[in-house]
C-alpha cells in the first residue's frame, strides 16, 4: 500500500464510522481531546494497513480504537502526578436554551456526570468491556480479543462493572423540573435558608469539588448545606447553563470574577449529585460562557 492513505472508498466508510468510533473513545477516556486522538490515530494505523486484510471495517476500526484507549488509561495509572482518583472528567457546558448547533452535538454525545465519575473508578479492561458492551452492544467474544482474555472472562469484567455503575443516580425527571430545583436551591442559597437547602437536597447527597489542590468530597445534606451557604455570599451573578445535559449553574463574584461553575444531577425532586469546579486552570480548559450583562 502506498502512502497515500487509504483508497477513497476505505476513507469515505471511515468518515461513516468517525461519530461513533469518537462516541466510544469519549466513553472510555472522559475526554473529548483524547476521544479525537484516539480517533485519529485509527486513522493513522488504517493508512499503514493493507485494506484487502480487513473483512468487516467497522470491527477492525472498533478494535483499534478501543486498544488506544486501553493504552491511554492505563499510562494515566501509571502518572504519579495525574492522580486518577482525582481526574476532572471533560465537562461539557452549553448555555441552558441557548446552546448552539454544534453545543447541541456535544451534549447529545456527553455522559451523565455521575457516571463518568463511576466509569473513571473502573479498572481499564472493565470499562472497555462495560462500554463496548452495555453502551456499544459489541459482542463480548470480539471484546475479548481487544484485551486479550476468554469471552466468558471479559463477560465477567462486564458484570463486575455493572454492578459499580448500577448504583449511580440516573435523572427521570423532564429537564423543566430539574432545572426548578436548581434554581430552588440557588434561590435558598442566596437567601441564606438553610433549612430550605436541606429540603432541596437528598440526606445522602454527595458533593465534589474540584479546587487547585485536588479534589474535595463532602457526603450528607446538613454537611453540603452549609459551605454552600457560606460560598453563595460571595456570588453576584449566575448564569444557568447545562454541564454534560444536567441542569447547573456558572458564578462571578465581585468584579466580574468568575467564581466556578456547578453541576447537579436530580432524581425525585432533589439534589444527589453536586459537582463545582473553582481550579482556575480547568476552568479557562472549559470555554465557558461570558458572564450576563
């Protein structure tokens, strides 16, 4: 094969399997950035590849991919000064009824926050199997090759994988009243209602947040009530937005400083799930929306 790349027929099916090849790598890595390299270097190894060897182009492409990813995840394992445990999965922000075109896509491919923490927590041959499988419906025997191990092993990486994801909190309600709640909780914030707050959030709900010196996790309603309390007297403005489809919110203090950004996930009317992100560095990384006039 010269190299000039794949003929024009192998790269126009290419083009037809980019959107889910770059799906499944988004699952896998929590990174829109890697999920594109990860596509493109495919790419690269498709071009190198005499296309007569290929029977099902689709699955050649899968496998490819899904083997970068298993590389991806676990050279981060094995970086002391990214700590896995701690690792911000890519947010996805878009203005709340008022995303544009191309933000309407990046949501649509997004995943539901508290699930990309839970898929971060698996080991890398069970995300794959669990992604490739739950999410994908490819079969566990071609699964099995990718990582190199028995169908009815990968079926049981599969399984273990479940049973972590199986508890994270999945919203029912429609996006309207999700997004009530939010705004039910920043109103009691600002008002300094405790109590209110304490109704608004669920006697387990788990928060997260993400500041320059690692990752904070506080459990427990009364516990999440009141540092979020204190935080909001120092918000002049906010802005609603949706971070990865789920109802949040962007703050600016004093002086037009952006404060962070926020994510909620709702289930039954309240708040389960509480992700802020005040690192400075993460979020100029997010292309955030300008602050309201």
């Amino acid at each position: 094969m010269t190299g000039s790349g794949p003929h024009e027929a192998t790269a126009e099916a290419f083009e037809q399997q980019r959107e889910r090849l770059a799906a499944v790598a988004y699952r896998m890595l929590g990174s829109r950035a890697d999920a594109e390299d990860a596509v493109q270097e495919a790419w690269i190894r498709l071009a190198r590849q005499d296309e007569a060897s290929i029977d099902n182009l689709a699955g050649w492409l899968t496998t490819v991919v899904g083997r970068v990813c298993i590389d991806v995840l676990r050279s981060r394992k094995t970086r002391p000064e990214l700590s896995y445990e701690d690792r911000l999965p890519e947010l996805v922000v878009a203005v709340d009824g008022g995303a544009e075109p191309e933000d309407d896509a990046m949501l649509a491919e997004s995943v539901g926050l508290a699930l990309l923490v839970v898929l971060d927590s698996l080991t890398p041959n069970e995300r794959l199997a669990f992604v490739l499988h739950d999410m994908f419906a490819v079969p566990f025997a071609e699964i099995g090759e990718i990582i190199g191990r028995s169908t009815d092993a990968t079926k049981m990486l599969a399984s273990r994988a479940r049973r972590k994801v199986q508890g994270t909190p999945q919203p029912q309600e429609e996006p309207r009243r999700q997004r009530a709640v939010v705004d039910a909780f920043l109103a009691a914030a600002r008002n300094g209602d405790f109590e209110g707050l304490v109704t608004l959030l669920d006697p387990n709900v788990t928060w997260r947040t993400y500041h320059p010196k690692g990752v904070l996790t506080t459990v427990g309603a009364a516990e999440v009530a009141e540092p979020v309390l204190r935080g909001a007297r120092s918000m002049t403005s906010v802005l609603p937005v949706l971070v990865n489809g789920e109802p949040g919110f962007v703050a600016w203090g004093a002086n037009g400083k952006l404060l962070g950004v926020a994510a909620c996930t709702v289930v039954e009317g309240r708040i389960v799930e509480l992700l802020t992100v005040s690192d400075r560095k993460r979020l100029d990384a997010m292309g955030l929306p300008p602050r309201p006039e």
